[in-house]
C-alpha cells in the first residue's frame, strides 16, 4: 500500500497545524454567542477568538474572563476551534486572565492569543506562565500559544518568536504598529488599501510571513475595519494570501468570514489538478511522473498536498475517494 503523504514527503520536523484560514475576533457577549452559533452552523472553517483584552469593560476584566471561559467549555464550542485573547504580558489582568481561563477551559480551549509582544524574552514569559498553568490546574496536554506581533520589539525579534517551539502562529497587529511610528505612517496605513502600499508597513508583513514559513509557523493576516466594504475586503484578502504568503487572516465582524474563507480557498480548478497530481503520485510510489507534459517530483508533490489540505481545511466538497485515500483519519472541516 502506498505511503500517505504525510509520511512521503515531509520529514516529523516539518510538521504543523493546519489551522483555519479565518480567525474572528469577538469581545461583547452578544456577538460571542452570535459567533459560536455561526461556526456551530458552518463548521470549524473559521476560529472564533473570544475577547479578554478589547473585550472586556475597565474594572469588569475578572467577571468577563469569567463569562470567556464559560463560553469555551460549554456546548457552544461544538467543534473545539474557539480559542481566547488574554491582555498583554505587562498588564495587571494577564495572570488572572490565564488562570480563570486554563482553569475552567483548559482542556476545551484550541489556543490562547497574547497581544503586544515586545521582545523573545516576553513571548517566553506568557508561554512558560501559561505552561505553569496547565500544570497548576491538572491539564495534561500543553495549550497551542499564538502571539501578536504589533511593535517594534516585536518585529526585531520575529525570527526568534517564530521559532519558539511552543508558539504556532504569528498574527499582524496593523493598527497598533502604525500608530507606534508616532503619526510617520499616515492614516491611510491603516486602510484596506493602504496597508499594501507603506513601505514601512509592507515590510512588517513581509517579516512577519517570513519568519513563519521558516519555522512553520501559520502567519496571520491583520484586519480590515472597512468591515462594510466586502470587496475592499476580498481584494486584502487575496493580496495576503496570493502575493504575501498568509494562511490565515483575522475577522473582526460576521460578514467578513465567509469572504476571507473563499479568498483564501484555492479555486477549483487548483484543487482538481493537485487530486489528479496526488492520486498519480501515489499510484506511483511518489516516484517522478508527468502530468499534461509538464514534470512533476516531491518537491511539486509537497506543494499540490498543501493546496489539497487547503481544500478542505476551507469546506470545498471533495471526491469521495480522495476523502477515503487521503483523510479517512482526519476530522471534516466543514459540518
């Protein structure tokens, strides 16, 4: 029997999460359940992550961490994708955040998310609080960190954040970035447009996505807060995506999941040619084949099984023998 692909073409250290290309953002009660609902109804092709720093009311941070927490270890989180923001290292809530968190989530929780990264030392700092955590309260299993890098300690130091091996994702804080170059950068870095155009915050993203891809690391795309205007949004999205390497990009409002999950998806047509390149492949042993006249060999074969994860990891229906050869083992991506 022919070797899946997994084990074909990629060796244990290149290993990573396939996470979902869609992470939305949610703070106010009203909106989280409103959001759980919608993945409950689409399936985990998005994650939801609740809101402890944004989220929650000055002097309320405690009773709202309480009221995150609640929501992840419940039968909202039907698909085990909700995860949760905590406030920055440095700020006075950050422990409580994680231990009422990891305390009664800790084992429902797909990740948690620390904002304001200055510096690899701070990253170590949330990893090694939140693993002392875990331990702290009987959890077995060790919580996937993500970070935010949205400062200028923190784009110094990306290639080391990156390969923190506890660490999985890296996201781009857009709006704190700009405004930390002290009014240099104008508002339009902040547009949908604009972000793309800046050198200054182009290079940001350009770091960012190296530094993930180097360590396989999933590098999450920044917002767009023109959260009405649905082809500004699809036109970031494809940009991000297609020309600067993101596998995943934040939402900050219902309307703009869907949108960011088919702009990140791979067209059908994409998707046929990796199933046809994949089964022939296989059929092969993964030994050289020719495919339309053009060659194809594991460096190619590597590059197809990615679109073909993304494939699915999106919701596009696939064949049922591919599903059976290739995924008989892993969870649907769509309900």
């Amino acid at each position: 029997m022919a070797l899946h692909p997994r084990l074909a073409l990629f060796d244990a250290h290149e290993s990573a999460p396939v996470l979902p290309v869609c992470d939305h953002y949610c703070g106010v009660e009203a909106r989280m359940r409103k959001s759980l609902q919608l993945q409950a109804e689409l399936g985990p092709i998005f994650d939801v992550t609740l809101d402890c720093e944004d989220g929650a009311p000055v002097g309320g941070e405690a009773e709202h961490a309480q009221l995150v927490a609640e929501m992840a270890s419940s039968a909202l989180n039907l698909h085990g994708r909700v995860g949760a923001r905590v406030h920055p290292v440095d700020h006075p809530s950050f422990d409580a955040d994680v231990a009422t968190l990891v305390k009664r989530a800790g084992s429902q929780l797909a990740y948690l998310m620390v904002p304001k990264i200055e510096s690899f030392d701070q990253a170590q700092t949330a990893v090694a609080a939140i693993d002392r955590a875990m331990v702290e309260h009987g959890h077995k299993r060790l919580l996937p960190v993500h970070v935010l890098i949205e400062t200028h300690g923190g784009l110094r130091d990306v290639q080391r954040i990156a390969a923190h091996p506890r660490i999985d994702s890296l996201s781009f804080g857009l709006m704190d970035f700009v405004s930390a170059h002290r009014g240099a950068i104008p508002q339009a870095g902040m547009s949908a447009q604009g972000q793309f155009e800046h050198p200054l915050v182009l290079r940001a993203k350009l770091e960012i996505s190296a530094a993930c891809h180097a360590y396989n690391k999933t590098p999450s795309h920044c917002v767009v807060t023109e959260f009405k205007k649905l082809d500004l949004l699809r036109d970031a999205a494809k940009k991000a995506s297609r020309q600067l390497g993101y596998l995943r990009m934040w939402s900050i409002h219902p309307d703009q999941i869907l949108p960011i999950v088919e702009s990140f998806a791979p067209t059908v047509a994409e998707t046929d040619q990796a199933i046809e390149i994949l089964m022939a492949a296989q059929a092969a042993d993964w030994a050289p084949i020719s495919h339309h006249q053009t060659l194809h060999d594991r460096a190619s074969f590597r590059y197809f099984w990615h679109v073909l994860e993304r494939a699915r990891q999106t919701g596009q229906a696939l064949p049922a023998q591919v599903e059976e050869v290739f995924f008989a083992d892993t969870p649907g991506a769509a309900a």
